[in-house]
C-alpha cells in the first residue's frame, strides 16, 4: 500500500526511452530501483550526515531534559537501519515536457514521458515522497527533524521509536542536491533490508501491506546490469489496487511524444487501446532539439 507523505494532484510523469515506454505498457509494472545506482552519487548520503550533525548538536534548550544516551541510541539505530537495507525508488517529475529531462532520461528526446494519474501509485507498498532540493534552509529542516525525534522516540526499542526513527530516515531519503532541481522530483521509496530475516522474526519478515491487509513479506531483489555494475531492483504493478489484483486500465492519463520520438500520436494510441488503457490523451512534445 502506498503511503502518501506527499500527496500529488497533477500526473506524475516518468521518462523513457522507446523501449522501456513499451515494456511499461504492456507488463503494467514500474521498477524499483537501488537509489544508490542513481545519477546523483550523493542520494541518501548527504541526508544521513546533515541528520546527524543535527542530532549531535541538540542541547537541553532544544529539549528540556534531554536524554542525551537515549538519543545516541536512536541515531544508531537509524544510521544502522541506513547500512542494512536497501533504499528501492522510482522517480517521476512534475513536469511531462522539459529540454533537460528529454536529454537525461528519454535518449535525447528520442523517448517518450509517460504521465500516470496519481491513483496509480496506490498498488505499489512504498512511501510516495516530494524530494527536497539543499538551500540556505535545510539545516534548520533537519533541526526540526531531529527535534520532532527527540520529541516522539520514547524509549529504546519500542514502537515509538521504530517509528520515530521511520519519519526521521524518510527525511533524509527525500534530499538532494539544488543542482538537481530542475527536476522536481517526486518518487516513491521501498525500504527492504539486505538479509532475509530469520522465520521467527514476524516483524521484519512484514515489509509492507496492500490496502485489503495481505503483507508484503521480504523477498529477494532482482538484478540487471547498468553502468558496469549489479544494480537490485524489484517491480511492482502500478493501478488501484483491489481484492481481484491491480486494475491499470486508467493508471495513464497522458502520453507526451519527445521532440525527436519516431513513434507517431496514432501509433502509440494504438499501443496503449490494445492493452486495454482508457481515458488517455497523446499529444507530441513543444519542445525542439536539432
């Protein structure tokens, strides 16, 4: 089940290239994947460190008796939640026509951005975030984390502050770089830790829930080459989700042609009717690249 820190209104648009564009239609699944495998080397890094440096300079004037072991403690436990599993994501932009995004993403404008309804994230058992972009406010964000932490943790290893430390890593995976900001991001995250946990331990064999309450249990990623590299990832049906599966007949709302995309308006209506998608539009990017 996905849960909505960021609630989006408008659709969410993922570029690609042709090929890509048409294995999305037709498996109806989207790929999680290893952030780290990311053009941005600094994803979940720089986060970690600004919480931190957040965390340690804490003083009782921040909180009033202030455990400070007991917030060493919560740091730790996020910092080795950080270590020992794998943040999965895919990522969207807000805008489904831009010059950068056709070169970055869709090969060199030769792709397509496919725009999903919103609604359409509801099947996939990740946290839909609105990435954060660094400026001259992030450390006091981070500051208000840590404090709201403080705050909110309760003792060690209880509930509270498995919790408290579940809101404070999703701070951190939601930031990056400003000079990526072009791409207004929004992405959906699924945390999995490395090692199968053992068959006793219930809790962390539970990974995440669907909607009718059926767990989403650890399971092994799977694995593609990108980049020289083993790269983990997993795929998940994108639709509503409901008791019968994943219903993607409307999970589309709009199709954008890139500025040197060979496939025409026709064919790609054709594509999309034959696998059964509805209430779409197609329409050919206002961009131009020679």
């Amino acid at each position: 089940m996905a849960y909505f820190e960021y609630k989006p209104t408008t659709p969410l648009f993922y570029y690609a290239d042709v090929e890509s564009f048409e294995n999305i239609v037709r498996s109806k699944r989207l790929w999680l994947t290893d952030v780290t495998a990311s053009n941005d080397p600094r994803e979940i890094r720089m986060g970690r460190e600004l919480f931190s440096a957040a965390v340690n300079a804490l003083t009782e004037d921040d909180i009033p008796l202030l455990n400070r072991r007991d917030m060493a403690a919560f740091l730790a436990d996020i910092l080795r939640l950080s270590r020992t599993s794998t943040c999965y994501t895919v990522c969207f932009g807000l805008a489904g026509d831009e010059l950068p995004m056709w070169r970055e993403y869709a090969a060199g404008g030769t792709g397509v951005s496919i725009g999903f309804r919103p609604t359409a994230m509801n099947a996939i058992p990740g946290r839909m975030q609105l990435v954060r972009y660094s400026d001259e406010t992030t450390p006091a964000v981070f500051r208000e984390a840590a404090i709201r932490a403080a705050l909110t943790m309760g003792k060690p290893r209880t509930l509270s502050s498995v919790l408290a430390a579940s809101e404070a890593f999703a701070t951190f995976t939601s930031l990056k770089h400003r000079t990526w900001a072009y791409e207004r991001e929004v992405r959906m995250i699924f945390n999995q830790r490395h090692e199968k946990p053992e068959p006793g331990e219930i809790l962390t064999q539970m990974v995440s829930a669907h909607p009718d309450g059926s767990i989403v249990e650890w399971r092994e990623p799977l694995a593609r080459q990108s980049r020289g590299r083993t790269v983990s990832y997993f795929e998940f049906p994108f639709g509503r989700h409901s008791n019968n599966g994943t219903d993607a007949r409307r999970a589309i709302e709009q199709i954008v042609l890139g500025p040197q995309c060979e496939m025409t308006v026709d064919e790609v209506t054709a594509i999309l009717s034959s696998e059964g998608y509805e209430g779409f539009s197609v329409r050919a990017s206002d961009c131009e690249i020679q």
